[in-house]
C-alpha cells in the first residue's frame, strides 16, 4: 500500500490505537501503525472476526455493540486514539451503537481522539452543486440520518467530555476486492449516463492516509470531506469498471423506468446528487492523493491484487 508521507503528532511517543469495526479499511489503519510500532487493538463483532485478526498479527476482541449489558464492554480507552469504523444499524434513524458504548464508557475511561467516520450522505441531495464542509447537513434516506446522528452524539461527547473529535464525511471507497464485480457478471441495468447523478470516490489507499492524518493534524471539532477530487456520474464508474475487468457494460434504461427494475439501495443513491470538494484536507491535513481518478486507482487494483 502506497502512502504520501505523514507524520505523526509526536513520532517519538507509541501511539495506543483503538478501532471499532475492523473491517475493510479497518484493518489496513491496523497495518499501518502496526508497520510504524505502534500499539493497535481492533474491536469486532464476533469471537470467529476476533479469531480471524488474531490470525493476522492484530490483538482483537469480540464486542457486540448492539447489547447493552455493562459486562460486555471490557474494552480501556483512557487516552486511547480511537478510531470509530463500524456501521450503523440497518435501519431506523438512531446511531444506538455509538449511545450504547458511549454509555458504557466511564469517568476515567474515554479515549484521547476519535476520528468518526462518517458518510457525505448526511449533505442529502445538492443538484450537483459542488459541495464543501460548510455546506448544512440535510440527510434525506435514513442511512444518511444514522451517520448524521452519530455525529451529533459524537460532538455531545466532545463538549461534555473534553475529548477531541475529527469526523470524516467519506466518499464511496472503492479498491481491491471492493468493485461491483458481480453487479456487472449478472448484468444489471443503470440509468442512462445523460440521467445518472454526479457521485464521488475514494480509493482505499488514499481513505487510508486520510484516517491516519485526521488522527495525527485534525483539528478538533472540524469536519473533513474525503474524496479523490474527481467527481463523475454513476453510469460512468460501472462503464469504467466493466472495461477494466472485460465485462460488459450495463444496459442504460430510462430514470422513470429504474423503479422496477433496480435495488431500493441503488435508487436511494440515484435520489442525490453532488460534487465533493475535498480541497481543505488536502490543504489543513496536507493529504496528496495517490490515485486522484478512477483509471489510476483502477490500475492500482489490479497491481494490488
């Protein structure tokens, strides 16, 4: 994995790094500070996701967050840089993880810094305006409330607290192992190009650095936009993924026709339209992208495996 060069707040002190939901990207945070030695415990949901990392090299615990029992949450977060990556619920408007385990988190007990993840989704539909961190938040699909309303919890937490916060509003990530590739092999339609609303991306390697940034030089308090700069329409990714991979293209329907024929998920996205301007992370947090379009961060994944 390809970094610009970031340096930590004070490389001479070990960092004790927490992540909730190592997944996907959390477990490349993991890596990184790993490789630069520092001290990471990732939280999962299960023992067998636990199990898994502790396979890898990365200390684990299994911490359901959806139970409320006090006993369940065994985790130490004084002073701890803690990084929030776990979804929200499936449904509903409510972030009742974060509540749960902002509740379990006794005097004494709190992280350091959090840098929460959230979505750009929480900035509902712009018409594809070009859209900055002073843009008002406005989720209209009830994904984008739940992330919204993580980060009003999270910011309750920092005014009561003391702690510090750094949210993220991250584009779609795409990456190796993570491209609509079996989307494409059954050949589902999308909208037409001259139809498809603006979207946004953010290569894995470059959402990676980002993180890593916002916990080092984040300003407290501040919110970040994290996107590749290169904002494009929803038909064209599928198009440029397809022709990287050797599939075919989908098929273009109508918009007026898209109700029976796709996903409530993908509807949902073809309701928003927008253009990220991800210009004050590259500026305050000094993030140079390394795959700032699609074609260089789609080469990227074929070299990545």
């Amino acid at each position: 994995m390809k970094f610009s060069t970031i340096l930590l707040r004070n490389t001479k002190l070990l960092m004790n790094i927490v992540i909730i939901g190592c997944g996907y990207l959390g477990q490349r945070v993991a890596r990184y500070y790993l490789e630069t030695g520092h001290s990471v415990t990732a939280v999962v949901r299960t023992a067998a996701s636990a199990a898994k990392l502790q396979s890898a090299g990365i200390s684990a615990i299994a911490l359901d967050l959806d139970l409320a029992q006090p006993e369940a949450y065994p985790l130490t977060m004084k002073g701890a840089e803690l990084f929030y990556f776990a979804p929200p619920p499936k449904t509903g408007v409510k972030e009742s993880r974060i509540a749960r385990l902002l509740d379990q988190l006794g005097e004494g007990n709190h992280p350091k810094r959090i840098v929460y993840l959230s979505t750009t989704g929480v900035y509902g539909d712009c018409g594809g305006d070009w859209v900055d961190e002073t843009r008002p938040a406005n989720p209209v699909v009830d994904r984008a409330r739940r992330r919204w309303d993580g980060e009003q919890q999270f910011r309750a937490w920092r005014q009561a607290t003391g702690g510090e916060l750094v949210v993220l509003r991250v584009a779609g990530i795409y990456g190796p192992g993570k491209l609509p590739l079996a989307r494409l092999r059954r050949q589902e339609p999308m909208v037409r190009e001259s139809e498809a609303p603006y979207t946004n991306r953010i290569h894995i390697s470059d959402l990676v650095q980002s993180c890593v940034a916002a916990m080092a030089r984040g300003v407290s308090g501040e919110i970040y936009n994290v996107s590749d700069g290169s904002p494009g329409n929803m038909t064209d990714y599928f198009n440029q993924v397809a022709d990287w991979a050797g599939l075919p293209r989908p098929a273009q329907i109508a918009l007026d026709a898209a109700g029976s024929q796709l996903s409530a998920g993908m509807l949902s996205y073809l309701q928003e339209s927008r253009r990220l301007d991800s210009r004050k992370l590259q500026r305050e947090l000094g993030v140079v992208m390394n795959y700032p379009d699609l074609q260089r961060g789609l080469a990227a994944c074929r070299s990545e495996g």
